[in-house]
C-alpha cells in the first residue's frame, strides 16, 4: 500500500518564531523585511515550494498588523487610564479641601479658648477651591456636551483657559505655607491644646485617619506639582501622529512654566518677608550680634559708601528703579502729611463736640433766635456730627492708618536693596566669584527685581486708595451738608432774617461771615502775638547764673528767648521751655535749612525751631515806681540868698520829705494760683513794683512781700493809707 504523497512540512523561520514569542509591541518593519533573506539562507528551504513562501508572508503581515493593533489598544487603555487618574484625583482633592475648610475649620472655631491665628491657616483655601471646581466644570460641561469619554482636546482646552487663575491662586497659597507650618508649631508646643485639635481633626474626618493639620494643608502643595506628572504620563501613552498630540505637549509645557513661576514668586516673597521686617534692638542686643564677619561687611559697605560720595568711584545708576523709589518717597509724604491733616481734623471736631454751648443759660428764654440756635446746636453735637466723626474714622482715618503700616515693608526694602548694592557694588568687577560672593550677587537681583515688580504695583494701588479715599472725604461732606440743611428747614421760619429774599438773604449772610472772619482773625492775631511774647518775668537766681554764662561765652547779641514750648522729635533737636534762654550758633542746620537754629542751651546744643525763638532784651535796672508821695522839684523848699543845695538846712529838708507819706496795703486776701503770682493776706504790707503786668494791663500789679516774693496780685485788691512813720512838715515861711 502506498503512502500517498503529501508536502513535507515547511518549517518555521527562526525570524518569525523570535518575534512570536516575543510581545507585538516589539515587532519592527526590519525584523520583518528580514523575512526573505531568511528563507533563502534557510538551509531547509527549497526553490521548489516558492508557492508556500507566500503563505508565511501574508501570515507575517498579519502578525505585524495585530502586533500594531494591540499595541495601539494598550497605548489608549493607559492613556485612558491616565485621563481618568487625573480627574478622578482632581475630584478627591477638591472633596478634601471642603473638608479641611468646611467641617475641620468650623470645628476647630468651636473651641474654647479660640485658637489664635487659625483664620491664617486657611487663607487663600478659597481661591484654590474655586480654581478646582471651575475645572471640573469645564471637564463636565464639554463630557455632557460630546457624550463621550473626556478626550484630550477638552481637558488640554481647559486647563489652558485656567492656568493663570490656577497660578494666581496656588502662588499665594505656597507663599503662605511656611507661615502656616510655624502657627501648627506653635500650637504643638501647648500639649494640651494639640490634643484637642487632634481629636477634632480625627471627629471631623474619620476616614482619613489624619493626626495633624498639616496633612490637608500641604495637598495643595502636592497638587500643583503632580499636574506636570499627570500630563507626562498622559503625553507617553499617547501617538505622536495624535492629532491632539501638539496641543497635549504645550499644556504639560504651560503646566511646568506654572511651577517655575510659582517656586520664583515663593523665592521673592522669602526675600521680602526677611528683608521687610522691622526689628528693634537693644543696645546690648546690636552688640551682641556684632562679630567679625558683620563688622567686615559693614566696613566694606562704609568704604564704598565714602567713594561714592567722594567721587573716586561712580555709583551703579538703575533709572527705573530711581523713578519708581522717588514716586514712592512722594506717596509716602503724601499719605503721612494727609494722615496727619485728618487726625488734626478729627481733633478739632472733638472739641468742638465737647464745647456745650448749648447748655448754658443765657437768660434769653424770651427771644426766638437763641432758642433755635440752641436746638440747632443740640441736633449737630448728638446726633449729626457723631454720626460724621464715626464715618470719618471708618472710612478715612482707619485705611490711612493701614496704609501707612504698609509703608514700612516697602521702605526697608529699598533700605536692604541700597545696602546689598554696596556689597554688590564691591564684587561686581571680579571675574569668578566665591560661594558667599555668588550669594550675595544673587541676593541683590532678587531683591532688585522683586522691588521692579511689585513696586509700580504698590504705587499705582496706594494712588488709588488716596484718590478713593479723598472721593470719600467729598462725599461725607456732601452728605453732612444735607443733613445740615435738612436739619435747618425745620427752623427756616423761627430764624431772623428768614423774610428776606433770596438777593438780600445772601448779601446779610456774606456781610456776617465776613465780619465774623475779621473778628476771628484779629482774635487769632491777638491770641497769637500773646502766646509769643518773651517772658519777662523777673529770672530768678539760677536762670541769672545761665544767663551770665551763656553771655560771657557768646556775647550779649547771641542771646534768645524760647517764646514757646519746643518738643524735640527729631534728631538733634532739643526740648526746651517756654521763657528759656539760649544761645543762637548757627543759623541754619548742616543741610542749610534756616528754619533749624544751632543753639547752646547751657551746656546742652542742638536745633530748635527758628520760629520760636526771639531776641533777648534784658531789662535796665530802674527804680520801681512806687505809690510813696512825691514832692515837685523846689515845692517845699524856699531858697534864700544864701542857701545852696548843699547847705546843711536843705540837706535836712530834703531827707524829712525823703520819707514815705503813705503806705499800700492788700485790702483783701489772694491766693496765688501760678508760679507768676503771690499770696497775700489782708492788711499785709507790700512794695507795688510795677503798676501793670508785661502786657500794660492796669488790672494786674506786680508787687513785693515782707519775704521778698516777687508776683502778680489784682490792683483792686490793694489799697493806699497813710504810713505810720509819715513825719508831717510844715513848710517854712519866707
């Protein structure tokens, strides 16, 4: 029997069981272009079974097409997989952010005593909530609208329409976080107190299993930082001939950018929070921090300091940034001169709140007019004005005072920045440079460029709170005058005047108010020139001493009077009394500034204020002018032929009119209440010195006790009676 013939089996190519084995994804066109010359090495191929090599082609092209099939599903399983990772883990972050803000928050504020500083903690959550909730929107919005998956083009379109928002919100959060580890520290020193906020952290998130705030806090840190991951495992399971493929690529390179800018602006925000802080020191503590590193670069901040000024070295000119500290150094005046001006105001308005004149009895029960006056100026101190002085202080007074502790940062900033320019300054030519001199160049362009950033920020936002707040201002008092005028209508028809038209009305009621300035500013003047008079009062025993010192070492037309209390607030000023006396140095300050005096103020130098000082003219010793009795020349006294004035009988004549006729007493007792007034007692002899105070009012006379005190009493409390010792005389006849 005979076997029938069949084909002998072709074996298969090594090439091809190789790749077989092996995973699709590794099959490439050479392996399998290699097929050919593989068969025809083949010691076991024969020419005769051409027909067959076709076979093992098309089933190699299979193989190929299924390896590239499956590795393409695989390439959009993972990428799907990524895409879902990616919102899935957006969707829990934004789930434990309510929870830290929402449920930990509120229980946290639940204990007793209230925890200081927790609101700090939770700054800036808000905006990172709403960032991530508005992204999942996006992603919702287009999922809904396409009924699909989320495809690339819809995450990668919504991520780049957030991603300065998202920027923006993460920046100041990451800025913010070593501020909030220091308050969680700080809490963990009161062993107590974590024990509550660890229990209350575990109560209001069981399934976490969390024991320290820190553990939400710090997501938001990990969250900016796992995009960029998230979007490069997206990108590597994705094919390059993608059509979204581009678009993926720029928002993992956007996403890294935002990183870059983030951990920059965190970078400043240290410099600054070092640099801008305001320390005061002891002594003892500056001197302790002295070492010889310090005193090394405080020298060498001196010496180039000194060459700048000098000339032997040219200073590094940045014009922009010279432009930009001058506006500031213009709105900080501003702000300072016009918190002042309203603090003035707000003082004047207190005490004319407190001026009740309204409350005294002017015994005018029968006239109109005064009546409503007082009801009038009833109205405005309880309830008009009040009400404007809150309003001025709520809306004026408190955001000028928050701006002008916002001066402060900014200020020592360019402080710091003029310091490390010196330093800079120093190392700046040198061709390498040492660690610390690296440092110390980095240090200055951080802080330059953190200055020329933020400072045209800081500048343009106070100008507009200035702006705002003088608006304010004009509608306060806008509103004040309506409320003034709704207060008068009432009284319109009780007040005089009040028939007149409308031409005769305002021709009365300028004519008064002009009258009434005239008369106030003749009282300013008068009250002024009073204030401003020198003293001259008698200078007692010590004040004579400095005055002969200050003299004797100066001269007599160096001398000055202080007519008013001098404070001094700054530098080298001094804080003198009213009626002290000084001597004038200089008259100008080392800046030229002639309103600053140079004076000695008896072994004492410093400024005083110009203004306040004026000439000394002592006054000549004269005989006081007394009430004794005067005789007129010759009265009394008859000549003879033979008299002379040196006679013996003229000498007796002279010497017995020579005595007091008369003898002033204090007819009632007086009470000093000054230093520049005398007690007296009634029936108490005294010397009348002068019969008129320094001003010439007649109504005060200066005197002198038994004792020898030297003061003002009333002159209607003296009077005049005959002396006891009077020697009555007759005149001799002819």
């Amino acid at each position: 029997m005979e076997v029938p013939g069949f084909h002998p089996p072709v074996p298969f190519p090594r090439t091809i069981l190789k790749h077989s084995l092996s995973t699709p994804a590794v099959v490439d066109h050479h392996s399998l272009n290699s097929v050919d010359g593989d068969l025809e090495d083949d010691p076991f191929f024969d020419a005769e079974e051409e027909p067959y090599r076709e076979d093992v082609i098309s089933s190699v092209g299979e193989v190929k097409k299924m390896a590239e099939e499956a590795a393409k599903e695989r390439m959009a399983q993972r990428q799907l997989m990524a895409v879902e990772e990616l919102v899935q883990s957006e969707r829990n972050y934004l789930k434990m952010l309510h929870i830290t803000t929402i449920t930990i928050r509120s229980n946290l504020q639940k204990l007793q005593p209230p925890l200081v500083n927790l609101d700090s903690m939770f700054l800036y959550l808000g905006g990172l909530i709403d960032v991530s909730s508005r992204f999942l929107s996006l992603l919702d919005q287009k999922h809904k609208e396409s009924g699909e998956l989320i495809t690339l083009e819809a995450l990668c379109d919504s991520f780049l329409s957030l991603s300065s928002e998202i920027e923006a919100a993460y920046k100041e959060y990451l800025a913010n976080y070593n501020r909030v580890i220091e308050v969680e520290n700080s809490y963990k020193e009161k062993e107590a107190l974590w024990n509550q906020i660890v229990e209350v952290i575990k109560t209001s998130a069981p399934e976490v299993n969390a024991s320290s705030l820190s553990f939400f806090l710090v997501m938001p840190v990990q969250r900016i930082a796992r995009y960029p991951l998230l979007l490069q495992t997206i990108l590597k399971h994705t094919d390059t001939r993608h059509p979204a493929y581009s678009l993926l690529e720029q928002t993992g390179h956007a996403a890294i950018a935002i990183n870059c800018r983030i951990n920059e602006y965190k970078r400043f925000r240290e410099v600054a929070d070092k640099y801008k802080k305001s320390e005061t020191l002891s002594i003892i503590d500056k001197i302790n921090r002295l070492n010889s590193h310090s005193i090394a670069k405080k020298t060498a901040r001196l010496g180039q300091f000194i060459k700048h000024e000098t000339g032997m070295v040219p200073k590094l000119v940045d014009e922009e940034f010279d432009g930009l500290e001058g506006f500031f150094s213009i709105l900080e005046h501003a702000i300072l001169q016009l918190l002042d001006n309203v603090e003035q105001y707000l003082h004047h308005l207190q005490r004319f709140l407190n001026c009740r004149t309204e409350e005294f009895d002017l015994d005018m029960d029968g006239e109109k007019a005064p009546i409503c006056y007082k009801e009038i100026t009833s109205g405005l101190r309880l309830w008009i004005l009040p009400v404007f002085e809150e309003r001025m202080k709520d809306l004026i007074h408190k955001p000028l005072c928050a701006l002008r502790d916002l001066l402060v940062g900014p200020r020592n900033l360019i402080r710091k920045r003029l310091h490390k320019l010196l330093d800079y300054e120093v190392i700046e030519g040198k061709t390498s440079l040492s660690y610390e001199e690296q440092s110390i160049a980095n240090t200055y362009r951080t802080m330059n460029t953190l200055l020329l950033n933020e400072l045209p920020k800081f500048n343009g936002l106070a100008l507009q709170m200035i702006w705002s707040m003088l608006g304010t201002f004009s509608c306060l008092h806008k509103d004040l005058a309506s409320d003034l005028e709704q207060l008068f209508q009432s009284f319109t028809q009780q007040l005089p005047h009040s028939s007149l038209d409308a031409g005769a009305f305002w021709e009365w009621a300028e004519k008064a108010v002009l009258e009434g300035a005239r008369a106030l500013d003749a009282l300013a003047q008068s009250t002024e020139e009073t204030l401003l008079a020198p003293d001259s009062r008698p200078l007692n025993a010590s004040a004579q001493q400095g005055l002969q010192e200050l003299m004797v070492k100066h001269g007599s037309d160096k001398i000055y009077q202080v007519t008013g209390a001098v404070v001094g607030g700054r530098e080298l000023n001094l804080t003198l009394a009213k009626g002290e006396l000084v001597a004038v140095l200089g008259y100008a300050d080392t800046r030229g500034d002639r309103r600053r005096w140079l004076v000695d103020a008896g072994g004492r130098r410093g400024y005083a204020p110009a203004n306040k000082l004026s000439r000394y003219h002592q006054a000549e010793e004269k005989p006081p002018p007394s009430p004794h009795l005067r005789l007129p020349r010759g009265a009394g006294i008859v000549r003879r032929h033979s008299d002379t004035t040196d006679s013996p009988r003229a000498m007796a004549m002279a010497a017995t009119f020579s005595q007091p006729c008369f003898q002033v007493y204090a007819a009632y007792s007086f009470t000093a209440r000054g230093n520049h007034e005398v007690s007296v007692v009634a029936g108490q002899p005294v010397r009348v010195l002068e019969p008129h105070d320094k001003r010439g009012n007649p109504e005060w006379s200066l005197v002198e006790g038994h004792d020898r005190q030297r003061g003002y009493v009333p002159s209607n409390y003296l009077a005049v009676a005959p002396a006891a010792n009077a020697v009555t005389t007759k005149r001799p006849s002819c």
